[in-house]
C-alpha cells in the first residue's frame, strides 16, 4: 500500500486498540494489542506520519531509533536488591527502569496526555546483544520488568534488507504476534499530501512533469544514489528560506537532498526557467484583473513546461493566499466560542478572562509540544490566539469592548474574504483568455484548487461560483489521468524535435 493508505490503516487501528468498555477497560486487552511494523524504503514518510497521527488523534507521540541502543540503555542497568522469602534473606539482581519506557512515563507526567504512540524506528537493525530482548518487547510489550503503560500503542519502522545490510529478519513466531504493512513509495499519494503541505511550486511543477524522478535508490560504483520524498519535502523547506534571504539556489545545495547527478542537474534547469517564468509573466496582474495582450499572446505560444510552471505559479499564490485567510477565520472561531460569555463584561472583569484565555493558549502549545503531537499550523494558531488576547487585553484597559474589538477584526476578515473571492473570478477570467475554458492548464489550477488543503476548506466554506462553473465543466475527476498522459506525451515530442 501507499503511505496515505498506511496512515489511514494505521489510525484506524490505534482507535480501535484505544476504545474502552463501559467500565473504563479497554476493549482489546493490552496483550492482545498487536505492534505495528511498517516496512518500507527509507525517505518515503514512514516516521512523518506518526505525528500527523497523534496530532489528530489528540494522542502522545514517543519516538526512538533502535539502531542508537544499546541493552543497557532499552533494557536498563542491573543493581543488586536484597528480598526476604520467608526466613530466607537473599541478595537479588533487579533492573532500573527503561529509558524508553522512562520516556513514555515523563512524557505523560509533563503533558497529561495518558495514551500515545510509541514509535520505535528501524526495530530491525537492533544489536546483537538487544536482538532477543527486542523479539521479546514485540511479544509481550516488556523492557526488562518494566511494561509499557496502558494506553500506549506500539508502532515499529523498518528498511526492507536490500536497503539496509544490518536488517535481521523476524523469525514466524514474532511476526505471528504482529500486524505487518508493506508501504512503496507512490507520487499520486505523495502529491496529495504535497498539496497540504505547502510543498514549493517549483518541486511539484517539476515532479508533475517527472514522475520517475520522485524516487529511486541505485547502487553504482561510486556508491548509492538516492532520491526521497523525505528529500523533496526538506530541499521545499530549504528553497523557501533561500528565497525569502535572495540567496542562490545551486546544484551544490540541491545535491545536499537530492543525491542523483541527472535528477539535480534536471531540477536545477527547470527551477531556473519557474524563476524565469515568475519574473516574465506578471502574476498579480492576472489577479488585479488586469492581464495584457502581451501576456496572452506570450503564455499562449509558451512550451508545455511554461504553460505549466505559469499554471503552477499562479496557484501557488492561490494557495498562499487562502491559506492566510483560512488561518484568521479559524482563529477567530475558536475566539468566539471563549469570549461570548463575557463579550459586554466590565474592563476588571474581561482582563483577568483575556490574560487567563492567553494562558491557556500558551499552554496549550506546551502541552502538546511536549506530548509530540503539535503540528505547525497548531502551534501557529495558538500563538495568534494568545496574542489576540494580550493585545485585546491592552485594549480593554484603555477603555474598549471585547465585542468591538472582535467584530472589527470580523469585519476585516469578511473584506479579505470578498477580496480573494474576485481574484479567484479574475484568475479563472484570465486563465481562459490565455488558455481557454476546458484547456489542460484550466483543467490543471482546477485540480491543484481541488487537492490543496488551503483552497480546497476555502472554497468549501465561502465558496466560488467560477470554481463552480469550470470543475463542473471540466469534470475534474474524470480528466485528471488522461491529463497526465498528454503531458508527458507533449513533453516527448519537444524533446525529440
């Protein structure tokens, strides 16, 4: 299966592991709990993945490489303890607590999250002294005498061997006592994530275009080649900084992520012609409804790659754009939910509710900090949140309402709403005078509005009558693969002329 299948499968069993009876006991006994083995080839999310889960599952993530233990450190120290058996006084071996197991306890005691995930990655290149103490963790869920609490639910990673020389294979009897999923690396899963994720334009324009460049392990005589997803995600990352800095993005940096010679050279050309293409055409023009026939004319006789990389740009601004408004209006209902009891109090009474409520937003981001499962727009949710609070705060002591102060930032969201809503028609307006209304182009910002998680809840919450028309039109599901093939066809065909 694929990595979002896996993620699916994977949630919908921590859920169940972690339904209880009426009594508060859970369903499927602690024992009969089955680990989790995820096996798959390195870089394609396997470890990402746990903490998309705890995040929403709510749950805590403990996260441990097994490749950097020892037995002393999984298992814990032997001391010696004295017990009496009856008349008998006799000196006993003992062992100090686990650090794993240790780290699921204070993990709890700092977050007050009592049910998680404890992660273990490449559970198969363990030591040779860990190995059998390992096939026994898996079995009965035991670190020397200590067992993992209640609650927690054991996922394990691995590497298939051809991929790792120090992989040991699990013999039937572990295995019997494990739930096994398979995962391969797959781009239509990945650029669906991608979409969520804010991946650069340029990485995803290129990939769309290259499919057979998103993953590949290849062993030469100068060593191993490798392109990840893990790589993609983390050269995105870096690009962006670099752009926001006005710095160079060379082949040298690309390199650092991106390990095989062709695909770098091949990305470092098309990132160079999507830098282009961003400085030739004029993208706030299309959004300003104010295209020229220069523009037109330009776009409309460009090559299939500058059709798309134009196609790519303006979604991304889309993307971007929706995605700062998304951000305010989920803040400011969260807001409201907490500040309607106390929307006309007096100035004494609303400041000690919005230094409480600011409070709590901070803790918030430190509870689940600590838990391992705050993603990145949570935590910047959070702190918009408590800002809100302190500047509101402020305000209140200088003699205003809670409820103006809301309401005007209200009143401004509705603005930016109306705002990117004609700029959603100019763009559509402006994407059919240069490319026509059922255009592979139109056909492609279509289901790249679709597939992002930013325009995708925009869209679904204030909706757009121009989106409306032209998905309709365009019947995005069904034309989606033949796009895909035509592409890559068209691409073929310039190269060889």
């Amino acid at each position: 299966m694929n990595i979002k299948e896996a993620k699916n499968y994977i949630k919908d069993t921590i859920t169940a592991y972690l339904k209880k009876d009426e009594f508060g006991d859970y369903r499927i006994p602690v024992e009969k709990q089955r680990p989790i083995f995820l096996i798959g080839a390195p870089g394609i999310g396997k470890t990402a993945i746990m903490s998309q889960i705890a995040n929403e599952l709510d749950i805590a993530l403990v996260s441990y490489s097994m490749t950097h233990h020892t037995r002393q450190s999984a298992l814990g120290l032997p001391y010696i303890k004295e017990k009496q058996y009856k008349d008998l006084s006799v000196s006993v071996s003992e062992y100090t607590m686990s650090e794993i197991i240790a780290s699921v306890y204070d993990t709890m005691e700092d977050s007050g999250v009592n049910e998680g995930i404890l992660f273990l990655d490449e559970i198969n290149c363990v030591s040779e002294t860990l190995y059998p103490s390992m096939l026994q963790f898996l079995q009965y869920k035991v670190f020397g005498k200590h067992t993992v609490p209640e609650g927690w639910v054991i996922v394990t990673a691995g590497n298939p061997p051809e991929y790792n020389r120090a992989v040991r294979e699990f013999d039937v009897v572990t295995l019997d006592r494990l739930k096994v999923i398979t995962v391969e690396a797959d781009y239509p899963a990945w650029k669906s994530y991608a979409a969520k994720a804010g991946i650069h334009g340029a990485v995803t324009g290129f990939l769309e275009s290259n499919k057979d460049c998103f993953y590949k392990v290849e062993t030469t005589v100068y060593g191993k080649n490798y392109v990840t997803a893990r790589g993609w995600e983390d050269l995105s990352d870096m690009i962006k900084l670099y752009e926001e800095d006005g710095k160079s993005v060379s082949e040298n940096l690309i390199s650092q992520y991106i390990t095989d010679e062709r695909t770098v050279k091949e990305f470092s050309a098309y990132y160079d012609l999507y830098n282009k293409y961003r400085k030739q055409y004029d993208v706030e023009a299309v959004f300003a409804g104010n295209l020229s026939e220069d523009t037109i004319k330009a776009a409309g006789a460009a090559s299939v790659d500058e059709r798309l990389a134009l196609t790519g740009l303006l979604a991304d601004t889309l993307k971007s754009e929706t995605g700062d408004i998304l951000m305010s209006h989920r803040m400011l209902a969260e807001i409201r939910t907490k500040i309607k009891d106390f929307a006309d109090a007096k100035e004494d009474e609303a400041m000690t509710r919005l230094a409480d409520l600011a409070d709590s937003a901070r803790s918030v981001i430190a509870r689940k900090s600590r838990a391992g499962s705050l993603s990145s727009d949570e935590k910047t949710r959070y702190k918009q949140i408590a800002k809100f609070y302190t500047d509101a705060n402020e305000r209140v002591n200088s003699g205003e309402k809670i409820k103006d102060i809301y309401n005007t930032r209200i009143n401004a969201l509705r603005k930016e709403v109306s705002v990117e809503l004609e700029r959603i028609d100019n763009l559509f307006a402006g994407m059919e005078r240069i490319f026509g209304g059922d255009s592979n182009e139109m056909l492609m910002l279509v289901t790249e509005m679709t597939l992002s998680d930013n325009t995708g809840s925009f869209l679904s919450e204030f909706g757009s009558k121009s989106y409306e028309k032209y998905s309709s039109v365009l019947k995005v599901g069904d034309r989606a693969e033949k796009l895909r093939k035509e592409i890559m066809d068209l691409k073929e065909l310039e190269e060889l002329s």
